[in-house]
C-alpha cells in the first residue's frame, strides 16, 4: 500500500513529472508512491500524505471537496504550486491543507517526504529546518523561507522508473517582470538554461519534441538579449533526433517568444532545424501606453514587426491579448482591436484573454477595466468567424473571483527575490 499519494491533474502533469524526477535521482523510490489522476483511486488507497499543485484558477473547482473527503480520513496535505506559494496563510487557513511548499520544489520535496516518513507522517518541529515550508506547528504560522533552486538541472526532467513524460524545462526564470506575470516572481528573474547534452537525451523518449520555457528564443542568453549561437546550437543538436522520426515544435505551444526576438535570423533557425510553421508570441495589447504600464518593455512596433517578419518566412503568427487590462480606457481598447485587426488582416491568428489579478504579482490588487461595447461586439463577431480564439469570456467570471478573493484573503507574497512590487 503507497502511504505518499501524488494528486496529477491536466494542469500540474508537467510539473509533477519534473519532480518525480528530482525525487528519484535524490534517492526516493518512486514505487513508494501512488501517482494517479485519479482521485477516487486515492480516496480508495487511504494515504497518508496527499501531494496536490495548483493554480489559484483552480481552487473553486473539486479541489475543496477532494481537500474534504480526504481530511475525514486524516490525510496529511501538502499544497505546491502558484497558488501556495502566492498564499500560504490561505492554503492552511482556508483551503485546509496542512503544509504549503514555498518555492522550487525539487530539493525541498524530497527533504519534505522523507522527514514526514521518518516522524509517521505527522508535523513536527524538524520540519522547520526544511527550507521552503509554511505550516502550523502548536498554533504558530512557521514560514521557514523561500525554497530556491538555481541550478535547476542537476535535477533530470523525468523518472526513470515511472513512465511519465512531458515537455522538457529547459529555461527558468525571466527578466521582463511584465506587472501580470507570476513567473518572475516565482522563479526568479535571471534566466538559467538546461544544458544542450541534457535536453537531447531527454528528448529521445518524445515523439512530438516540445519545450517549457518563458521565451524560446532566449535559449542560452542571459534574458533579456538574443544569443543565436546558442539558440542554434541547442536545435542543431536535435537534428539527429529529427532525422530519426521526431518532430521538433520549437517557440511554440506550450512556450512561446518575445515580439522583440522574432528576427530574420531566428526565424532562418526554425525553417532549417524545426518542424513548425504556428509562432506564438505576447503582443498583450495595442496601445504603447498600456505596454509602458505593464511594463511589458516591447512596444506595438515590435509586434507589427515580428508578424511582418513571420508572414514573409512563411508562419502562421499567434498573437496574444490581454483584455480588461487594469485602467484601459476605451481609446486603450480601441487600439488594441486595430492591432487585432491588422494581424488578421495578415493571416494571423488572435487569442484573447481577459486580465486576472493573479495573486503574487505586482498586479495583484488592481481591478480589471470593463470591456467597451465595441470590444466585446469585435472579439464576439471575429470568434464566430474563428478568427479569434480564447476563454476571455470564462475569464471575466474567475477574474472577479480572483479580485473578490484577494480582497478578502490578501497576503504579502512569498516572493523568489524576497517582495513584490506593489502597483495598485
Ligand atoms: S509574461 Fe512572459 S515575458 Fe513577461 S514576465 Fe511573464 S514570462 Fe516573462
């Protein structure tokens, strides 16, 4: 009987692969576990400890009453993920879960797993030695700092013993700090990279070659700049890979790139060494001014630029929005649809998402804008023609219940670099 459950969902696959790995190659053995996406299958097995990871857009899902069932059966829970990390005092508080991973989790989970295993799965004051926890000991929040893992790749990105893959990590961390976007603030601002040696043994075992990064274009650079030798380099090294049957999706779902990065040159790249002609990239919105205050760091020009620059290589662009931002005025919204216009116009493609003040960011307290009559009558009619694609209309009802929620619940972040800038 495994006494450790690990609750996979769609959403936390990647992330939990990724760390069985790291948990493997510290010494645990994985067949210790029951890993499963099914939640009966764990309410059956009475586990001890129940590993879940998740968004804050998931917590009005089933995860309060799965938190429910299992706590009757004395479960200990332990919570990873943005949403535990962003609010440690909700997770324990409200959410019911007994301990909240405050970080990287790679070297703080196994550190975790085995002194719950050697004190009977109970919290004890050991666990304050651990860094990258918070949890109640005798009544007492315990916050024992934020768990960071710099060289992430001396971890493996998969098991070997358990048959899970996923796409590779092969960047963490990201300099831009745009106001929305957990990952900074998660995962630090400098950018580090898995080695190219590391990715290709890896991706041996994926048919379909794709990669999690924040920008894929920034293989190999400090961040903020292009480095095309080592972007060539990697995806050199995967021809052999390619040649052998795989295809290699690259700047693509589920990673995308920066407008300012698509070039002539890293687009040359991708013909040559990729088997993809879709690019994603973030264009967010079609007023400079709103850029400048998301602290995007592009402006529309690069945008226009990179779509200029993907049509004539021959790629289809996919652009995405944000709607709804914080203090966009109609005359925001307006140049916004005229970008949207003009890339379909072009022959690109749109994907529209309406703002969520995600908790751990320096957005976290600013309130969405109201769509303007003739945003909503443009993304309706240019969706009905499939032109536009998107959940923005779903994200406005979890976007107020995210604002709702930090009103009500707000907390001081846990932060990689200690704080978060606050805007609103
Ligand atoms: S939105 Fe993209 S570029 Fe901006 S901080 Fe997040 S990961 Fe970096």
């Amino acid at each position: 009987m495994s006494e450790i459950a690990v609750r996979m969902t769609k959403r936390n696959h990647n992330a939990f692969v990724h760390l069985l790995g790291a948990l493997e190659s510290q010494g645990f053995e994985l067949d210790e576990l029951l890993i499963t996406k099914d939640f009966k299958e764990i309410f059956r097995a009475r586990p001890k400890v129940v590993l879940y990871s998740f968004f804050t857009e998931e917590i009005w899902g089933s995860l309060r009453d799965e938190v429910g069932l299992l706590k009757k059966r004395g479960a200990l829970l332990v919570a990873g993920g943005y949403h535990a990390i962003a609010m440690p005092k909700h997770t324990l508080n409200v959410l019911g879960f007994d301990i909240a991973v405050i970080g990287e989790g790679e070297e703080v989970l196994y550190q975790l797993l085995t002194a719950l295993k050697s004190a009977g799965y109970k919290i004890t004051k050991e666990l304050a030695n651990i860094k990258g926890l918070a949890f109640y000991l005798n009544g007492e929040f315990v916050f024992t700092g934020f768990a960071k893992v710099e060289d992430f790749w001396r971890f493996p990105p998969y098991p070997e013993s358990v048959r899970l893959i996923s796409p590779i990590e092969i960047t963490r961390g990201c300099p831009f700090g745009c106001y929305y976007c957990q990952t900074p603030y998660i995962k630090g601002f400098r950018m580090r990279h898995r080695p190219i040696d590391q990715i290709v043994k890896y991706s041996r075992r994926m048919k379909d070659m794709r990669y999690i990064t924040p920008n894929a274009f920034a293989y190999g650079s400090p961040g903020a700049i292009l480095k095309l030798n080592k972007l060539e380099a990697l995806l050199k090294a995967l021809q052999p890979l390619r040649k052998e049957g795989r295809r290699l999706f690259y700047g693509t779902f589920p990673s995308e790139v920066r407008p300012e990065f698509v070039l002539p040159e890293t687009l040359e790249l991708l013909i040559d060494y990729a088997d993809n002609r879709r690019l994603a990239i973030g264009a967010q919105s079609g007023d400079d001014a709103m850029l400048k205050a998301m602290h995007r760091l592009h402006r529309v020009e690069h945008v226009q630029r990179a779509v200029e620059y993907m049509i004539e290589y021959g790629f289809e662009p996919v652009v995405d929005f944000i709607v709804g931002l914080p203090n966009e005025t109609e005359e925001s919204q307006r140049r916004s649809i005229e970008l949207m216009k003009w890339i379909i116009a072009k022959g690109g493609k749109v994907r529209a998402h309406y703002f969520m003040p995600l908790p751990g960011t320096p957005w976290a307290r600013c309130k969405p804008s109201p769509l303007s009559n003739e945003m909503k009558k443009f993304l309706g009619r240019m969706a009905a023609k499939g032109k536009i694609e998107g959940a923005w209309s779903n994200q406005m009802e979890l976007s107020r219940k995210i604002q709702k929620l930090i009103e009500e619940f707000y907390e001081e972040p846990m932060a990689y670099h200690g704080g978060v800038k606050k805007i609103c």
